[in-house]
C-alpha cells in the first residue's frame, strides 16, 4: 500500500510538473529552455540509470524502480516542450538542427512514454525477466533518437 501511495504521488507530482514547465517554457528565453532540457535529460539519467544498471548486473532493483519508470515517463511528455522555438541554433544545444522540423523526434517521445509506462508494469509485477526486457525496449528508444537526432 505505501509502495501504491508513493508512486501515485509521484505521479500527481510529474503532472504537475509538467504543467509548470509548459508554463514556464512560454516565457522563458531560449537560454533557459535549452538549460532546462538538457536538465530534464538528466532527470531521465537519473531515474533510468539505476533500473539500468539492475539490468546489467550492476546494481540492486531500487525498491522505488515502478515510481522511477513512471518519472521517465512524465519526463517524456514534459520534454518536447524544452525544444521550443529559438533553441534550434543556440552554440550550447547538442540537438541536431532536423530534430525540430521532424515527425520521428516527436514520435521518439511517445515511444520512451510508453516504454517507460511498460516498464513501470513490469516493475510492479517484480517479474526480473519483464523488468529487464523493459529496460531493454527503453534504452532503444533512447539510442535511437541520439543516434538519429543528437550531436556527436
Ligand atoms: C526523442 C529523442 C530522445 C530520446 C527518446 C532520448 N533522448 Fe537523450 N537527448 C536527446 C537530444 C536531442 C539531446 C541533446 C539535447 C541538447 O543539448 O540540445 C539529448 C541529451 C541527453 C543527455 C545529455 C543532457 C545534458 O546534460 O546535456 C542525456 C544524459 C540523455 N539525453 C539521456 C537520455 C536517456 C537516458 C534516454 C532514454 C531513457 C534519452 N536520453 C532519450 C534526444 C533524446
């Protein structure tokens, strides 16, 4: 029950997030944008790496891992909003200049979304097997957009 309690709040906490940051992005400069997407990726990193590194064999299941896949998740919504207008040229960008003119980033997005809500599914069921396939799927959409949209 307090494992429910926690991601749920968790949850409300990544919505409302998301509501300040498309807030935010509206009056922001695009200085401020790019920081805070190249922020929000670190968020990504730092919710996704632990699970990861279970996966590898490098680490212990962090006990909070389904409320951590469901931040990637609401991290995943929150970012396109980070590469708004403005951003495409900045010296500080590491986003390939196609990236703002594409479907397929956009759509690299949903699919994080909803390898990130997969895998929170299968972190709730415990099952090592389905976490690490999870992992798995979400480190593909990862690489697959870095690959295709990322600067060397
Ligand atoms: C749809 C595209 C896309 C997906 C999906 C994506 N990334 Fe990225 N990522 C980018 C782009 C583009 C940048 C460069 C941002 C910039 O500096 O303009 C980036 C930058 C980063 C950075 C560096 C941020 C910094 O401090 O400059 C990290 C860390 C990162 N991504 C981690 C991840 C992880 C982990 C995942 C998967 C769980 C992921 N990304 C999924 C496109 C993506």
């Amino acid at each position: 029950m307090r494992f429910i309690k926690k991601a749920a709040v968790a949850a409300v906490f990544a919505v409302t997030m998301a509501g300040v940051a498309s807030q935010a992005v509206a009056q922001q400069k695009p200085d401020e944008a790019l920081k805070m997407r190249q922020g929000l990726f670190q968020a990504v990193k730092m919710n996704f790496g632990p699970i990861g590194a279970f996966a590898q064999g490098k680490g212990a299941l962090p006990a909070d891992a389904a409320a951590k896949a469901e931040n990637v998740a609401a991290l995943a919504r929150i970012l396109p909003a980070s590469f708004a207008k403005g951003t495409e040229s900045l010296p500080g960008s590491n986003t390939k200049p196609e990236a703002f003119t594409s479907a397929d980033f956009a759509k690299g997005f949903d699919a994080l979304e909803a390898a990130a809500t997969q895998l929170a599914a299968a972190a709730k069921s415990g099952d090592e097997g389905a976490i690490k396939a999870g992992v798995g799927a979400v480190g593909k959409t990862c690489k697959g957009c870095h690959d295709n949209f990322r600067k060397e």
